[in-house]
C-alpha cells in the first residue's frame, strides 16, 4: 500500500499534485502491486482542507486518547484521522500486505520525529512501514 499523495494523486490537505519520485521508483523496482490510499480521505476530510496537525504528542498519543488531531483554524479532526486509520488497518489487514509506504511530516502518515495517527496504528499492529 501506498499513501495515494506520494503517487501524485490529488488527495493532499491543500489538493496539490505533488508525486514523489524516489518512492516511485522504489514501487517500481520491488515489482509489487500499488493500492494506493489517503486516511484523510477514508476518515471524511475533503480535499482540499485545513492544514492539521497533532497537538500535544504523536500519533501513539491520539490512539491513546491523550491527544488531539487540531486544524489550523482550532477545529478538532480527531475523529476523521482515527476513522481513517482504523480504513487504513482494515484495508492493509484485507489485503495481506506486507509493505506500506507513508509520506512524511504528515499528521496521518509520518513515520520518523513524530508519528502519525496511520502510522502508529499499522506499527502497533507489526506492518513493515517506509517513509518517503
């Protein structure tokens, strides 16, 4: 699985086609079936939306109820980003996979400094995850 974003589909926060070619071609080289994703998307956010992000901890805090997942404006999205992780799990537990690649410094996707609520989520539940 692949967060649809780094793929170039039009599912960012601002509703931007940005494609990200490393990871590109590391699904290339790997030969491996794309099933593409958004967990914002999955979750109920439109596209475009607010800018989020998580406030006070990571993703592992959301999932545990100690944080929030606030837009730019003070709205609290919480609920869509935990429902579209859940979609998320659901899928890559449906699906068998064995890989999933997540785009960075994403509220939902982030892998590395501070943990997004997807990427916590598919960790938790022993998901081989690579950020781009």
């Amino acid at each position: 699985m692949v967060s649809a974003c780094l793929l170039g589909l039009s599912c960012r926060y601002d509703g931007k086609i940005i494609a990200d070619p490393k990871c590109r071609q590391e699904l290339t080289r790997i030969n491996a079936i794309w099933i593409p994703f958004c967990p914002e998307q999955l979750g109920g956010l439109p596209t475009p939306r607010t800018a989020a992000d998580i406030s006070n901890g990571d993703g592992e805090d959301v999932l545990a109820g100690i944080a929030k997942v606030i837009t730019k404006t003070g709205d609290d999205v919480t609920e869509y980003f935990l429902r579209g992780a859940e979609q998320v799990l659901a899928m890559a537990t449906q699906q068998q996979i064995t890989a999933v690649f997540l785009k960075a410094r994403s509220p939902s996707c982030a892998v590395t400094s501070r943990s997004g609520v997807t990427a916590a989520l598919l960790a938790r539940h022993g998901f081989k995850l690579r950020e781009f």
